[in-house]
C-alpha cells in the first residue's frame, strides 16, 4: 500500500522551495480522482500526501494555511490545493493544482449529466460510496491526531477547541463557531499569554507554517433513485453570459459547507428564474456527492442541463474562479501573521478551532457511515493501515469501494 521507492520524509524537515508542475500534477491529480468524503476527507487526504509523505510544507504551516482558508468564501479543500501548488511552483503551480483536482470530478460529472440528458438516469453507486465512506473515517481520524497535536498546544487551545466542538453540537453554524473561536479564543490568548510571538516551524522556503482543517458536514443522503426526470431543461432562456455571471457570484460569495451551495441555487435558479426543477436540482446535488473531489461541481451539471458541454465548461470555470484569485492574494499575507502577537494568537485559535470542526464533522460521518458491523470492521482495518503501516489513504479508498461494492454495509 505504501510507496516504497519513496524516501518518506519528517513534517518537520524543511521543504523544498521549488517543485515542478508535473509532480504537482500527478499528486493533486490523483487526488481529485478518489477524493471523496467531503472537505475533511479531502484535507486529511492532502495532509497524508503533502506533508506526511512528501515533506513539502511543515504541519504547521500547513495547519496555518488551512485556518486561513476557512476565513475566505470558496470550496476550503479546494482552495488548499492551490495554496500547495503557489508554494511549490508559484502562480502555474496553483493554476496546476487547482485545475488537477478538479478536472476529474467536473469530467464525471458532465458524463454523470449527459447520461442523464440521454436516458434520464445515472449510475447507483450507494454500495461503493458506503464502502468508501467507511475509510473515509479513519483518513480523518488519522489526520485528526497528527493535526491536534500541532494545534493543542496549551490548555488554553484545548478547551477552545472543545467550546467549538460544544458549539457546534448545540447547532451554531460551522463559519460563526469558526470565526468566534477565532476571535474571542485570539483575544483570549493575546492576553493572557506572556510568550512572545512565535512563528512556529517556519518553513525555510517558504516562510509559512501550517493550518488547521476545519470541517464540514456530513454529506447528506444520497437519493436511492438518483434520476427524477431529466424533463427539458429550463423553463427560461438562458445564455451563457447569464450562466457565467451567476456561477461567478456564486464562487465569490458561498462561505461553509458546500452544501451551502443548496441554498443559493434553488432561491435563485428554482424559484426566481425558473431555469432549472426542484427534481432537476436533487439530481444535481445527488450527482455533486457521487463524484470525488469538490462537491461544486454540481455546477458543471446544471451548466451540462441547461446549455450542453459549452454550459458545463463556463459554469465550471466561474464557479471556481474567485477561488483562484483568494489564494493568490491571501497566500503572501498567511507568514506575516504570525510576526505579531495578536495575529499570532488569532492564527493559534482559528486553527484550533478548524480542527475542532473537523472533530465535529467526523463524528457526524461517522454516525452517518458506520451503521453495521461490516463499515465498523473496514474503518477499524483502515485506521490500522494509516497508522501502523502508514498505507497510501487514496488506495484505501480505492480498496474501500471495491469492499462496499461486494459485501454489504
């Protein structure tokens, strides 16, 4: 499972400034191939790879980048790849990375929407992704132990972290807890702490640490009959310019959970402008989850329904485009803040309390997921594999599909 002809290195180690595109290409790639689960999958999934495997940045600047990341609108996950790929390979290597990781979902999705334009169905995949899901668990749970221990340094960020935690489960939205563990636990901290400021496993190259992943919730049930009816597409004219700009305003906008996504779609494409179904829009959601990687690209879909290929190119494209413009501008700020106290702290308690979502989410998953005795088995044997043996998480996930497609969870 492992990659011996590779040397493994500490995430500790001081990456190397310079990486070339295609090794950038191949990882993130590969990783938007199986990388399904959600955003705490996706990043627990980065982690392994970037981190623990490859030594390209130090756990603390990657802890660091993530917190960031949560702070600004776009898929979080998503937006982590392009911040691995600026740091290894400037502005081509974030355009590498984010394209590579979502090509792969956005391609099967658009196959997932012709299908369902030319026979009004899609594939059933429950029994794969319940096999999936189960792995899934223990890639975050994996992830949870070597992020927490970077991120709970101090009593202090332990119990902010179980305040978020305790938050969330009281039914606080994940972006509020998010920004309120951020600011009071940062205030907090601030001023109670007498070290000076400290900027934590600088990475050589990079000047950075690392951030925390906050998480997201669980995905919701997938449909058993994914296909309503594919029925004519929209009931309004639409054009691709209009397409363009409302996916756009989407991608600027849309903060949490991609799920979020939900909301913004049937206020504006089902109620107000009628372009789309109620039933066309489950079937879009439900193809958004069966995919790997960013559940945004239920916009290639709609994009496929409404105007074709041309449709699914342009709504992907703007969807995802803000993102590409956050990371090049947050990217540079990310070091200096922990150049000062305040700041320092504010970094400190947003990433404790990102993993504290991430905490959260993966006991939703976990509730969701791990309701037989076959799905408790293969995440057990999962965990097991990550941490005795350090196996590779994307052939674990691969290995859990190919379990859920041939005994039942």
């Amino acid at each position: 499972m492992t990659e011996p002809s590779q040397k493994t290195p500490s995430p500790t180690d001081t990456p190397t400034r310079r990486g070339t595109l295609a090794e950038l290409a191949a990882v993130f790639g590969r990783l938007g191939s199986v990388a399904f689960g959600g955003p705490a999958a996706h990043i627990a999934m980065m982690e392994d790879e970037v981190v623990s495997r490859r030594g390209w940045l130090s756990r603390q600047h990657f802890l660091d980048l993530v917190g960031a990341t949560h702070l600004v609108p776009g898929p979080n996950s998503t937006e982590m790849t392009m911040h691995v790929g600026f740091e290894r390979a400037g502005w081509r290597g974030l355009l590498v990375a984010g394209w590579c990781f979502i090509l792969p979902a956005a391609t099967l999705t658009a196959i997932f929407a012709w299908l369902y334009v030319s026979w009004g169905t899609v594939p059933r995949m429950e029994p794969v992704l319940a096999g999936i899901r189960a792995v899934v668990v223990a890639v975050i749970l994996a992830a949870l132990l070597k992020l927490g221990r970077k991120a709970l340094k101090t009593w202090r960020l332990s119990v902010l972290g179980a305040l978020v935690i305790g938050a969330v489960a009281y039914g606080w939205d994940e972006v509020l807890a998010l920004l309120a563990g951020g600011l009071v636990g940062g205030l907090w901290l601030a001023l109670t702490s007498s070290d000076p400021p400290k900027s934590a496993e600088r990475d050589e190259a990079t000047g950075r640490d690392a951030p925390t992943a906050p998480e997201q919730k669980a995905l919701p049930p997938i449909p058993t009959a994914l296909a309503l009816t594919a029925g004519g597409s929209a009931s309004a004219a639409v054009s691709l310019s209009q397409l363009g700009l409302f996916f756009l305003k989407v991608g600027a906008v849309l903060y949490g959970s991609g799920y979020v996504l939900v909301a913004f779609l049937e206020g504006d494409l089902v109620q107000q402008r009628g372009w789309l179904s109620e039933g066309q829009l489950l079937d879009a959601i439900a193809v958004g989850q069966l995919t790997p990687g960013p559940v945004l690209t239920t916009a290639t879909f709609i994009g496929f329904l409404l105007l074709g290929p041309k449709g699914a190119a342009v709504a992907t494209l703007a969807i995802f485009l803000p993102s590409f413009v956050f990371v090049t501008l947050l990217n540079p700020i990310v070091p200096r803040l922990r150049d000062h106290r305040l700041t320092a702290a504010f970094l400190d308690a947003v990433n404790v309390s990102a993993v504290a979502l991430m905490a959260a989410v993966t006991a939703d998953l976990a509730r969701a997921s791990l309701t037989s005795l076959p799905a408790w088995a293969l995440t057990a044997g999962a965990a097991v594999a990550l941490v005795r043996f350090r196996a590779h998480a994307a052939w674990l996930v691969l290995v859990g599909g190919l379990v859920g497609w041939s005994v039942p969870m």
